[in-house]
C-alpha cells in the first residue's frame, strides 16, 4: 500500500527528505485532540484482490510502547464527504464513541 494525495488534505509530512516517502495529511488544529488524516491505496494489484477476497486489512502500529492511539478506519473521506444513508451516520456515530470510551478508560 502507498500513501497517497488526497482532496481535504493540508500537509505533507517528510516531503524532500531523503530516504523517506511523503505522508500526505489532513491535521485538524481546531480540534484540541489534533486528529489526523491519511489516505491509503493498494499499488499491489495482487494485494487489493486479496483484501477484495477476505475483505480484510492488518494494520501495524509503531507504539514505543507508549500504547496504541484510537484509529477509525473508512473508504469515506470524513473531510469532505458526509454520511448519506441513516447506516453510515449510526455507524460513524457506534466508532466515534467506542474510541472516546476507549480512551476514558
């Protein structure tokens, strides 16, 4: 999978730097958690039928054992698109509390 530009996005994090692929980003400064946004996509095509196949993605996290921080995955872009069906905003809605009650904890 590659990073790749995005519409939304509003920076690009290790671009010019040697021996490191830019990091296309959207970074919300208006919101005290500075969320951010990345988006993704299969340069494999053997890759992208296997997840078609298994509908499934592994993601790994470099922690530093400073623990994982709440990921909310989608093939929806939440900086510009907005939910369209009753399901997409219930299921936007279940995500975004479990990460907030995950954090409580």
């Amino acid at each position: 999978m590659k990073a790749v530009t995005f519409k939304g996005q509003n920076k690009v994090l290790g671009e010019g730097k040697e021996g490191i692929e830019p990091l296309p980003i959207f970074v919300d400064q208006a919101n005290e958690r500075l969320p951010v946004v990345t988006c993704w996509e299969f340069d494999n095509p053997k890759e992208r039928k296997k997840f078609l196949r298994t509908g499934k993605l592994f993601i790994t996290s470099i922690t530093d054992g400073n623990g994982l921080s709440p990921m909310y995955l989608s093939s929806t872009n939440p900086i510009i698109q907005k939910p369209t069906t009753k399901e997409e905003k219930e299921e936007i809605k279940k995500n975004v509390k479990k990460m907030v009650d995950n954090q409580k904890k």
